[in-house]
C-alpha cells in the first residue's frame, strides 16, 4: 500500500469520510448518517448524525492522519494497554501508561498524540497540571515530580507522604494526592511534601482523583466506582460505577469528566460528571484524493 489512493480506490478526486484508528485509515465509505457539502473554496460541512463540524480540505491532496480533522472524538483506545493517569492542561489532555512508562501529549481530547516523553518514575500512576506545570507519581516509587511545563525535564521532586503513590489533582492551591497502600488521600500544603490534612478513601484502593472547580472526584480500582466528594473532604455527595472494571486515572477539561481504566485500555468521554459516556469513537476524517 503505497499511498491512499491504492488503500481507499475509486475515481481520483471523490470526498471520502474514513474510518481511522492510532494505525490510519481502517476503512472508507460514504453514507452510514454522514452527510457533506462543499464549496470551490473546499471549506466542508459535514454533518455525523445531525453533529455539524466545518473544516477546509487540502485541494489537489489528502488530510493526512496526523493534520487531519476529527468528526467526532468520544470515548478511545489510549496509545498503550495500560493507560494509569490523566491530566488536562487546559488544552490538551495528557495520560501516562504503567507498561510503557511513557506520558503522552494528546491533540485536544482526542486519539491524535502530538508528543510523548519517559516518565520520571516507573509505573507512572498520577499526573495533574496546576496551570503552569505538570506533575507527576508512580508508584514504583515514592516521589513526586514537578515537571518543566509539560517537558520530561524535571525541576524539582519529593517524597510523597505514603510509598506508593497512585493518583494526583490540583485543588488550584494545593496538591492534593493519594496512595493505594495506606488506602489515603492527602491535601498538601501548597505543592510541597508538607501535609496539612489527610482522610480515608471512600474504598481500599485509591487510584485517581481530579478537581472540577467546586468538589473532589476520585476513583477506586477495588469498588469500581467514581465518587463526588464534597468539596475536599471525606463526604461523599454521590457515586457511580466507572466504565469498566479497575478505573486508573481522572481528569477534568472544564465540562466533561474523563476517565482510564486499564482493564480495557480505554480513555471514557462521559457526558458532565455522570456515569454516561460517549460512545467508542470512529474517530472520522473528510478526506479528498489527488485526481489519478
């Protein structure tokens, strides 16, 4: 398979939606709910089920994978199986994977990784941002690392307060961490390793925690279930069950919860803080062939 065109055949020139994974394109088609319009500028409309994005498409060529336009992003595989951590930057989302301890960058929220980095620790577990860099555990080992930006580069690190450290958040003051061992989660004082509270997890083994602006959500691999904390506190206001099996990592992008659960190697889209998710994505690109 050389090129597109060998892949996808039919007349040069024809609009095409595909069908792509983290591999490229898997299949092509028309129809199937989708509909598109365009204009001699090449600006398309398209629309999946009544959901309309507009774009432009390169003329005389194809979107590639990477600089291609997602139709519809709802819930995806991550790049490895065993996706342990999530953060949001505020633009990107960002993961870890306990296998490969690598970090990935993500476009958005989106299966499209812009970039990927070693982890500081092994089986990185926990990673959060705190508006200006990320931070990140694993809980092969017992430290805390403030990275440079979003970077591999760390600034500084320090021991977290249990020996395996197993998820992160950032309240927009203080760190706020847990530990699957001690079944605890520990509010800090600042970002530093200086404790200022700590309270039980709602179950035996915390392993995710995020921030919505307003109350703490954490996740536990043992109940399989998501909780709603009241503010930073050990009150719980309700829970839900997590996708899957063995939920991992939590992060918020402003809207929606997101969530990992590396049973599956799943990264879930839910619909607000709900247990709703959006449907496995088929992540569709608009794509114009070169004339053969």
């Amino acid at each position: 398979m050389s090129n597109l065109s060998d892949f996808l055949g039919g007349a040069g020139g024809d609009l095409y939606i595909g069908l792509v994974n983290d591999s490229g394109f898997v299949q092509a088609f028309e129809g199937a709910g989708v509909a598109f319009v365009s204009d001699a500028a090449g600006v398309i409309s398209y629309s999946l089920n009544g959901t309309t994005v507009a774009g432009t498409i390169i003329q005389g060529g194809y979107v590639s994978f990477t600089a291609g336009l997602w139709l519809s992003v709802g819930s995806f595989s991550a790049p490895n199986i065993y996706p342990s951590g999530l953060a949001f930057d505020g633009t990107n989302l960002i993961s870890c994977d306990n296998i490969s301890d690598l970090i990935y960058i993500y476009d958005g929220v989106s299966p499209a990784v812009l970039s990927s980095f070693a982890s500081a620790s092994e089986s990185p577990s926990g990673l959060t941002f705190d508006g200006t860099n990320l931070i990140s555990c694993g809980y092969a080992s017992d430290l805390i690392h403030i990275h440079s930006g979003v970077t591999g580069t760390i600034l500084s690190s320090f021991s977290s307060p249990g020996a395996t450290p197993s998820g992160l958040t950032f309240d927009g003051t203080n760190l706020i961490s847990c530990d699957q061992t001690t079944d605890t989660i520990y509010i800090h004082d600042g970002i530093t390793s200086t404790i200022l509270s700590s309270f039980a997890s709602p179950s035996s083994t915390p392993y995710g925690l995020t921030f919505d602006g307003t109350n703490l959500i954490s996740c536990d691999s043992t109940s399989d279930l998501i909780y709603i904390h009241d503010g930073v506190s050990s009150t719980i206001l309700s829970s839900f069950a997590a996708p899957s099996v063995s939920p991992a990592g939590l992060a918020f992008d402003g809207t929606n919860l997101i969530s990992c659960n590396y049973s599956t190697g799943i990264i879930y889209t839910h619909l607000g803080i709900t247990a709703t998710t959006s449907g496995l994505s088929q992540n569709l690109l608009l794509t114009k062939l070169e004339s053969v």
